[in-house]
C-alpha cells in the first residue's frame, strides 16, 4: 500500500476518535448530566438572601420600651465570588482578621449563599465600602434590624442580651443560619422563640460578582414575620429609682415583686455591663475581659448569686415553733446578756436584750433567744417548714439560670461534717448563718408567706400570667403573729429606718457575715401591712449593718412605688421617637 | 478565479466565521461583532490575493517570511505596554504576531522538510526542531504558553507526514517523556523499563543508544536541577505550567464553562439567552470560552453541528494533503491541519473540562483578528493547492 495512504488512514481515523469523543463528552454534560447543570446554572443567577426579621419588643408594665431594633449596616461575603484581594481589603475597613472571616465563611455550606461577616458597622466603615464597592468582589452591604437597649446597664441583667450562634448552635436548631442572633441570659433567652419571629427570603438574580440585578418573579418570597412583642410586669420607672437608691454601693441587688400575685418589678443587679456591646459582634477579648472581671458584672445577682440570709431566717425559725405548737408567743428561754456560752464555743448576741418573748425576740432580732429556740424545737421542725415556704429550691422565676441556694438538713449536715455535728450548727442555721444560703429572689419569695397570708405565689416577668400558688401547710395564726412581730421590726425595732409616713411597713433586716469582707446588708419588707402591694428585699454587699444600710434604701423603693400607684396623674412619660424611623427601613 | 478550487472549504470557513460573528455578538455585543467583521473582512480580501499565489513561489519566499516573522517577535520583546508583551497595537487594532508565526513557521517547515526525501535518522529532526523552537521561545518569553505548546504538535504531524516513521518521531522525543515522569521515582522506573523493551524489540542500535541514554540523562539531571532551584521558584514553575491546580482562578472558569455548556442541555437556551455568559459567569466569554457559550445557547444541536463542520473542514484538508503530488504542498497543508486541528480540539476539550485550559483561541470562531487573519491566510494557500493540485 501506498505509504500517503497509510499516514491518510491514521490522521483520518484520529480525527474520527476525536470526533466521537466530544459528541460523547457533549452528550454527557448536556444530556445525562444535563439538568444537574441546568440547575447549577440556576442556583449560579439565583441567589437565596435572608431578611432578618426584627425582633419583638420588651415593654414594661407601663407599655415602656426596655428592648428594641433601630437598623444597622452589616458586611456579608459571598463565598463563590470573593477573591483574596477583595478579602485583604475588607479586612483592612473592618479591622477584623482574615483568619476570623474565613471561619465564619466556612461555616456555611452553601458557597452561594451569603454570609454576615460584620454587624452594624460605623458610617465611616460604610463610607469606605460603598466607594470601593467596584473593587470589592462579593462583598455586600445591608441593612437590618440590630438589638437596641435604652437603659444600658440597669437591666441587663434581667432583659440579658443577643449574641452572634455559634456553630455548635446552628447544628442543634437549624431554623438558625450562620450570622442570626440568638437571645442569651434573661428575658431574651427564655422568651427567644416567643421574641425571635422567622427570616424571610427572597430571590434575586446575581451577575458573577455576586450584584444584585433584580427580583426574580418565578419564585415566590417568604415575607419576614415579625418577632412577637413582649409585655412584662416590670416596672421601669421604679428600676431606675432603685438604681438611683443604689448608686454609693459598688455591688448589690434587689427584687420587688407584688406578694399577692407574684408580678417581678424590679429586679435589679449591680454592677451591670452595656448589652448593646454585643449587637456588633463583640471581640473575644472584650468578652473574656468582661466575664472574668472580679465584681462579675455579666452575673445576675438577684437570682444567681447565694448569700447567707442572716437575720431575715429568724421569721422562719419562729414561723416553724409555733406551727408545730412547741412554743407559743409569750414562750422567754434564757435571757439574752450578750453571749451564750455551748460547750467550749461562745456565741454571741449583737446586743445585750435580756429576757425577751417571742414576738419581741424578732423585733430586736435577738440571737440568743433564736438559738435557744432553735436547739428547743430541733432542726427538723426548722427544715420541713422553711423548705415548705421556698428555702433551698428554686422560685420557678420565667428566666434561666436561676440558682436553688442551699437549705442544710440533717442528712446534709451528716454527709458534710459526718456524725459529729454539732448543736452549733443548729445555732447557725437558726440566725440563718452558716451553710443555709439564698438568693435574693428566693427570699423575696420566702416573705410572701407573710405578706400574701400563706399563699405563695411563684414569681414571674410576663403580664396576664395565669398565677400558681403555692399553699402552706403553715397555720394561719402563726403566721398572723409573726407578721404582727414583723411590723413591730418596722416600727420600733431594728428595721425602723424602713419605715414610711402613714402607713404600715412589715420588715427583716438582717446581717450577713460572709468570708468576704464586711457583712452583708440585708432588708427584705413589704407594706401596707394589711394589704400589700409591694414587697423588697435589698441586699447590698459588704456595706454594714442591715438595719442601717438596706432598711432606708427599701423604705424609699416601698414610699416610691406606692406613691406612684396611688397618683392620679401619670407618672410616667412614654419616651419614643426613633419608630417613624424604624418603620421606614423594614 | 474560483474554478477548480475545493468550494467546500471556502463555505466552512464563511459558515464558521459567521457562526463565530453571531456568537462574538451574543457575548459581546454590537461593537466587538463589527470590528470582527472588519477583520473577517480583510481576511477574505487577503485570502483572495494569497489565492493567486503558486505553492513554488511561497516555498521560496518561506525563508524570508520565517525571518521576518521572527524578527517581529524578538521586537514585540521590546515594546513598551502592557505585560504580557502578545500584542503590536496600531491605533484601533492590534496585532498578535504569535498567529503569524504559526503561518510562517509551518511554511518554513514544508519548505525545508520538501528538500529532503529521506528522513531516516535522528539528525535529519534536528533543523525541523530548532525551526519551530526558535519563534516557539520567543512567544514563550512573552509569555505566552497557551499559543508556544502549540508548534510541537505541528512539528510532529509535519514530521510524520514528511515521512519520519512514528516509532522514530516518538524515541526523538521521548527525553521529554522521561524528564516528566522522574517527578515520581516510580513513574520513571516503570517508564524506563517499558521504553528498554520497547527499543529491545527495534532491533536498531543507533534507536536503542540515543533512545537508552537521552532517556536515562533527562531522567536523573531533570530532578538534580530541580531540587538545586529555591523552593518559590519551584512554586513559580508548577503555577506557571499548570495554572488548573489554582482553585480559586482557574477550575472556577472550567466549572463556570462546563455549567454553561451542560445547562444548555439539547436545544439550548436560546440565541442570546444564555444566563451564565449573560451575567458575566463565564470567563473570556468573546474569545477562549466563546465554545461555551456556543453550547449554553444552542445545546447539544449546536454543538454536534459546529463540530461537524470542524471535522468536515479537517478531512477535507487531509484529503488535499494526501492527494497534493507536490511534496511541499502536501507538507504545508499537512501543517496546516495540524496547526488548526489541535487548536480545534484543545479548545473545545478545554471548554468541557476534558483538557488543562491553556488559553488557546478557537479558530474562525474566538474574537480576535490576528487568528482568523492567519487561519484565513493558510487555508487561501490550501485553496490555490487544490487548485493545482495534480501539479508536481
């Protein structure tokens, strides 16, 4: 054969190979392979966005504002089109590190889909994006409702505050995506579901540096929905007095609640941190520096925090002797002359009272005639009636972390210190020293056996909350004649300092020694006496004497609130001013 | 003056080209179709002048064409502008003279490779390859890649046409091969072995000698130079060679490209509906992606079609170069076959992810004057050929 034709016949069927090679390769992207493109190149032009949705407002019992959204720029990137440049440069505006925004990137699956790498950054930060916007390439700019808190620090505490999900988060909830906002600590975190509201979403089309060119009209958006509002019983106007009433002290909490319905006022925390930190996305130092600073401003005192109750026990001990008939009012022990001497040990009295009856034993708060009457009636009788009232469980308040305290019985007392404890501990606990501890809410709690007639009802935050009460077993006439002694603290006893014009105060002061320095000011109290409307408990730390610190600052809050309540006029001001604004963004 | 030459290959190129002006219009618009236009235009009116040309004459002026040419590329080093240096701009237009010499150095080749009739040993492949490696340097110095690699195929098919047996083409190359493979000690010992065979059974000493200790020197030099070079430089070399193992630039353009072809699925989107060039997924969309777009809009018909008239085009070419009796002719068209048959396939191999993206227009097809000036250039010299083609 020709030699040309050889060479003619090779060169003719590599051209055929060829040939059939890319008809097959053609076939395979566009047929077999074909829609699995068609819906790539779907998802390339169309673009998922999420619209946060506002979240609903907390209001006080006066229908003022405590939280609310104002709106804020945020930066989000796009994973499939941002370049490195684009990510230096962003990085540079932001003052973030480009570690960090690749993470957060990387957090999201879908490379498509944008991700919120900065909240609600400055007008200087924006200004600089929006002119470079050309060079930045996926890189968008938004708006959305950012947490907005007016009163800073006097309710952080109890409202708590929104934070950026961690991944771990969004793996357990997956209605949640990377950037969203979650309710952390307080009214936020419990009510989050109630607060929160669902993203809408909406379709646009996108050229391949991820710009926005329009709205798609084939596929229908899913509209936001607004988080609900939120109405709780608390009293703002009273809060900010109280904080008024506490500003010389470094650190100290206070709960009022209304003893007949258990509806929370005030519950107040010092010292406190600025919420709003968190809105745009807080630096990890900023919250290490905040969380391990040593007066603990990111924890809640009024529920968290366990304190010895001191003297405020002594209603309780009493409560416990005559329930169980052992004692009855005009029972004397030995008179008081300032120590009393067990075994080796002495204890002692804060004052020499002599021989005093019951009644008078809690008026002057008497530590000698308590822990006679302690060792009298047993531990037992004292345990069974203070765990009835609320000692050393938890109030069941609507917001999380709340701590049980610690009410010491026999069989703790046997596991802590083994056979040998001592009637000294019973000494203690009767004057409420020792190991018992409570939280300031809890002992709030704990007094509405006396201001609510035995009906203790569990303390809450929301308005219109069907009420559950818990009834003692506790008789009636003790618990009359206690009360009566508590009015007696009031108006001539330890507590008098509480005291207001023309009208009835029931009160405790108590004392609290702890490890920590000076003792603890401890007031709780409620007034009027014979309907109570209101009922304190103050305890401000290491500052003194209960009967001198705690006892005039709860009197003012009482006089306050029930000057407030009674007044024709309205008191207080609705403040308002930003929704126009609002309204016009979303 | 149209008589007796091949018009089928006259339609192709006019029916590609207007494929390729419709398509330039659907990616790039009004402006970018028209100054094709122009360029297509001045390609037809050349190809008519290029047409009336005798094979004998641009056998001896291939000479002084290659010259020039490479004279135009080692200036076009020293232009002032933009970087890479690929382009002479004179006023609206610019000029790429890499195409040109792909014209210039296939005739140069035909030229040279006519004068001899036997081409038996390993010395007679020596001039052919200094004659491609010389403009092939050159384009490569600019840089430019994409368009140097393609001289070596063209050297090979014109080898093998001019009548170098394949066997002995491949032991003329095959160092390269050997230098590749020593990247991988295994690879190489695998490869060594199986070419000792290979040349065993030649039963040619002189093949068995070159063959053996070419393979073995390129096999152990190779990593000794490349393990005494700094470790970025090394890092430059991998990039430059390969710029598809660069996820964020390179594999996004073929994803880009194999969604828009695979979107189009049977009948395509639509003349102008493509969504992916439309919105600028696609990169290069006028000139190296221009395939895709071909595809996304157009579908599977589109592309059986167009690929049709390109292996139609291709056949027609090897049929006048195997029925040419005139040795240079034959060679030259040979060249030329080889020139746009593997510029063919790597572009549209690139575009649906089966090949490396090197960067390579498509011809008649991609935006680009320079391009359809040369294709449009090498196939009037083909049409004169077969115009004569009976002709010793």
């Amino acid at each position: 054969m020709d030699e040309n034709v050889i060479k003619f016949k090779a060169l003719r069927n590599t051209l055929g190979i060829i040939f059939v090679l890319l008809v097959i390769s053609a076939i395979r992207l566009q047929i077999i392979q074909g829609k699995k493109y068609y819906r790539l190149s779907e998802e390339n032009r169309i673009r998922k966005r999420y619209i946060s949705a506002p979240r609903g407002k907390i209001f006080d019992r006066n229908n003022l504002e405590l939280a609310n959204t104002r709106p804020g720029f945020y930066v989000s990137v796009i994973q499939a089109v941002v370049d490195s440049n684009s990510l230096k440069e962003i990085s540079n505006i932001l003052g973030l590190d480009t570690k960090t925004i690749k993470e957060t990137m990387k957090m999201e699956k879908n490379p498509f889909i944008a991700v919120k790498i900065a909240h609600d950054i400055s007008h200087r930060q924006l200004a600089i994006i929006e002119e470079k916007i050309d060079e930045l390439n996926g890189i968008e700019v938004g708006v959305e409702p950012v947490r907005n808190y007016p009163y800073v620090d006097i309710l952080c505490h109890l409202v708590g505050y929104v934070g950026e999900i961690t991944y771990d988060e969004i793996k357990k909830d997956n209605s949640y995506s990377i950037g969203d906002y979650i309710g952390r600590m307080g009214l936020e975190e419990q009510y989050e579901k109630h607060l929160r509201g669902s993203d809408g979403i909406e379709y646009i089309e996108v050229d391949a540096r991820g710009r926005m060119i329009g709205r798609i009209s084939e596929k229908r958006p899913i509209p936001i929905t607004n988080g609900k509002d939120l109405y709780t019983t608390i009293d703002l106007a009273l809060t900010e007095s109280v904080a008024v009433y506490l500003q010389n002290y470094k650190k100290a909490s206070c709960v009022c609640l209304n003893p007949q319905n258990g509806e929370i006022l005030v519950l107040y925390s010092k010292p406190g941190y600025d919420p709003n930190l968190f809105a745009h996305g807080l630096q990890q130092q900023e919250w290490q520096r905040l969380n391990n600073a040593p007066d603990a401003p990111m924890y809640n005192r009024a529920i968290m925090s366990c304190y010895p109750c001191g003297s405020t026990f002594k209603p309780f001990v009493a409560l416990a002797a005559l329930d169980a008939n052992m004692v009855t009012n005009e029972k004397r022990f030995e008179p008081c002359r300032g120590e009393y001497r067990l075994g080796r040990r002495i204890f002692r009295c804060w004052k020499i009272h002599y021989s005093l009856d019951l009644t008078n034993a809690i008026v002057h708060s008497c530590d000698i005639y308590f822990y006679q009457l302690g060792r009298f009636i047993g531990i037992d009788t004292i345990v069974s009636r203070a765990r009835d009232v609320g000692f050393g469980k938890k109030t069941g308040i609507d917001i999380p972390h709340e701590k049980a305290g610690l009410l010491p019985d026999r069989a703790w007392f046997e596991k802590r210190y083994g056979k040998n404890w001592t009637e000294g501990h019973i000494f203690n606990l009767s004057v409420g020293q020792g190991d018992l501890l409570v939280t300031p809410l809890q002992l709030a709690t704990t007094f509405t056996v006396f201001a609510n007639d035995g009906k203790i009802p569990v303390p809450h935050l929301i308005k219109h909350t069907a009420v559950s009460y818990h009834t003692t077993s506790i008789s009636k006439e003790a618990i009359n004649l206690v009360k009566e002694a508590l009015l007696g603290v009031v108006s001539s006893g330890t507590g008098t300092l509480a005291g207001i014009r023309n009208c009835e105060v029931c009160g405790k002061t108590g004392t609290a020694q702890n490890p920590h320095g000076n003792d603890h000011s401890i007031f709780v109290g409620f007034a009027p006496a014979h309907d109570p409307q209101i009922l304190v408990c103050v305890i401000v730390e290491n500052a003194g004497h209960g009967g001198s610190i705690a006892a005039p600052i709860a009197g003012k809050i009482m006089k306050t609130y029930l000057a407030n309540i009674t007044s024709e006029t309205p008191v207080y001001q609705k403040s308002g001013g930003d929704d126009a604004l609002q309204k016009q963004v979303f | 003056m149209l008589k007796k030459v091949d018009r089928t290959l006259i339609i192709l190129i006019i029916i590609l080209s207007l494929i390729g002006l419709a398509m330039i219009y659907s990616t790039a618009g009004m402006t970018y179709m028209l100054r094709q236009g122009t360029w297509l235009a001045a390609a037809i009116f050349i190809a008519f002048i290029f047409s009336t040309i005798t094979p004998r004459i641009w056998s001896n002026l291939a000479p002084y064409i290659y010259a020039i040419t490479l004279i135009l590329l080692f200036l076009l080093l020293f232009t002032h502008g933009t970087y890479p240096k690929r382009w002479f701009k004179i006023g609206e237009f610019s000029l790429q003279p890499s195409e040109f010499a792909k014209f210039a150095t296939v005739l140069m080749l035909a030229s040279f490779l006519a004068t001899k009739k036997k081409l038996k040993t390993f010395t007679d492949m020596i001039i052919p390859l200094v004659i491609v490696t010389i403009p092939a340097l050159l384009i490569f110095i600019e840089p430019d890649l994409g368009a140097a690699q393609i001289f070596f195929p063209i050297l090979i098919i014109m080898l093998y046409w001019a009548g170098v047996p394949f066997p002995k083409i491949f032991i003329f190359f095959s160092p390269v091969v050997s230098a590749v493979a020593s990247f991988s000690i295994y690879v190489w010992v695998v490869y060594i072995a199986a070419f000792t065979v290979f040349l065993y059974f030649r039963k040619q000493l002189s093949d068995f000698i070159y063959g053996f200790v070419s393979n073995s020197l390129a096999g152990l030099v190779m990593p000794v130079i490349w393990n005494s070079i700094k470790e970025y430089q090394q890092k430059r070399i991998i990039s430059f060679f390969s710029p598809w193992l660069d996820p964020q630039g390179m594999s996004w353009q073929i994803i880009q490209s194999k969604i828009a072809i695979g979107s189009g699925k049977l009948l395509g989107k639509g003349f102008l509906s493509g969504t992916q060039k439309k919105l600028e997924f696609l990169p290069e969309r006028h000139t190296d992606f221009i395939f895709s777009c071909l595809g996304e809009e157009f579908g599977l018909l589109g592309i059986v079609v167009t690929v049709m008239l390109y292996v139609f085009l291709l056949y027609r070419i090897l049929v006048l170069a195997k029925e040419t009796k005139n040795r240079f002719a034959s060679i030259f068209v040979s060249g030329v076959l080889a020139w746009i048959g593997y510029q063919t396939f790597l572009n549209i191999g690139m575009t649906m992810g089966l090949l490396p993206i090197t960067g390579v227009p498509l011809p008649f097809l991609s935006y680009g004057g320079s391009s359809l000036l040369a294709c449009f250039m090498a196939i009037s010299v083909c049409l004169k050929i077969s115009k004569s083609k009976l002709e010793y």
